[in-house]
C-alpha cells in the first residue's frame, strides 16, 4: 500500500465551479497535513496546513482532515482560471521528513 | 524578506557527466534545507536535507550526494549522471521553529541524453 495515494486528474470544471481534491494516506503518524500549489514549471507553493482533524479555512479555500477515515480534502469555491495548477498534498509528522503526494492538475475552464 | 535561488535553471548533460546544482537562501541564518526531486507521474522525493553546516542526511540510496558548504549554500552533486537522474530539482528551506512550512525554490529542470 502506497503511503500517499491522490488522483493525478486532470480534473477540467468551469469558472465558478466548487472544486474538491482528495488525498488518502496510510500511516497514523502524520500529524500536519498540508496542500501546495504548483505552476507549470515552478516551484511549489504551500496554501494551508492543518494539525488536527475537523476544518481550516481561508479565503475561498477550505482544507479538511478525517484522521479516521486517513481522508484530506481541499476545496475551492468560486474557482478561477488562475486557480489552475497541480495541487500537491503533503504530510508530516513533525520530522523533517515530508511525504508529498503526486499531485493533481486542475484545469478551471472561462 | 527570504529569498531562495537555484541555478541553472535548465541543463542538458550527456550520461556519465557530472552534476553541480546550486541552492542559496537570503535574508535567514541557519535555515534547515532539502533537495527534492519531481519525476513526471511521480510525487516529490525528498533527497537530501540538512540542519546546519556540514550536516546531511540521505534519504534515498543513489549516485547522488549534497553538500552544505556555507550556511545558506546547499549543492547537489553528482559524479556520473545516469538517464534516470532526469528530471525536475528543487530546493526547499524552512525555519527550526517552523517545520512545517516550507518554501521551495524555482527549480532546475534537468535532462539527462
């Protein structure tokens, strides 16, 4: 079992839209729970971390974590044209080991 | 403000030549930083890290190696590329008082031929 499994997408909705990206991870040791978001050929960028289960919200982003289920969402309101990306989840467990995701490509359509 | 530079950006090399990448921070002292890697359909790979001068940790078997000559300098290195080093480094840098945030450089893009 991959320790970070997310879905590569590309995931295409139109301007407006509420868009929902989702990681599921395997070892109960990962304390924060983290999304970045990476241009083309950039480097990443992190949005929000969260340390506990329950909900995180700024902006017009939302990041939740069920630590039972081992579930992380992020989600975005109103989603833009420039809110297209690869969104990256990433754990840790306080260490300076992170585990990233493999990322997945949202294409928001004017 | 911190800043954080890689370079080259981009660089061609025939397998079997050596490697150099260099990573530098600005406007912090004793940042803890990492080398990553991004393959394509593959997440970021953590490669190296280190904590202060000197210090370097590996986190995956290969013919890679780091060094941290300098506080804000961290090198990647390698003595004979190999088709499978392709691909895209990064370099990250994050505060011993902040784990948990960490700010990546703009990257190399690295073709192996």
């Amino acid at each position: 079992q991959k320790e970070v499994e997310q879905d590569p997408g590309p995931l295409s909705v139109p301007e407006g839209a509420i868009v929902s990206l989702n990681c599921t991870y395997s070892n109960s040791a990962f304390q924060y729970f983290m999304w970045y978001r990476q241009y083309s050929r950039k480097g990443p960028e992190l949005l929000m971390y969260t340390y506990s289960s329950g909900n995180k919200e700024d902006g017009r982003f939302t990041a939740q974590v069920d630590k039972s289920s081992k579930y992380i969402s992020l989600f975005i309101r109103d989603s833009q044209p420039s809110d297209s990306a690869t969104y990256l989840c990433a754990f840790t467990s306080g260490t300076y080991k992170y585990i990233f995701g493999t990322g997945t490509r949202l294409k928001v359509l004017a | 403000s911190q800043t954080i530079h890689q370079w080259p950006a981009t660089l061609v090399q025939p397998v079997g030549s050596p490697l150099s990448l260099e990573c530098t921070v600005e406007g912090t002292s004793n940042p803890n930083l990492y080398w990553y890697r991004q393959a394509a359909g593959r997440g970021l790979q953590l490669l190296f890290y280190s904590v202060g001068i000197g210090q370097i940790s590996s986190e995956v078997p290969q013919n890679l190696s780091a060094s941290r000559p300098q506080d804000r300098q961290f090198i990647l290195s390698s003595k004979k590329l190999l088709l499978s080093d392709s691909g895209f480094y990064l370099c990250a840098w994050n505060t011993g008082t902040a784990v948990v945030e960490q700010y990546f450089g703009p990257g190399t893009r690295l073709t192996v031929t």
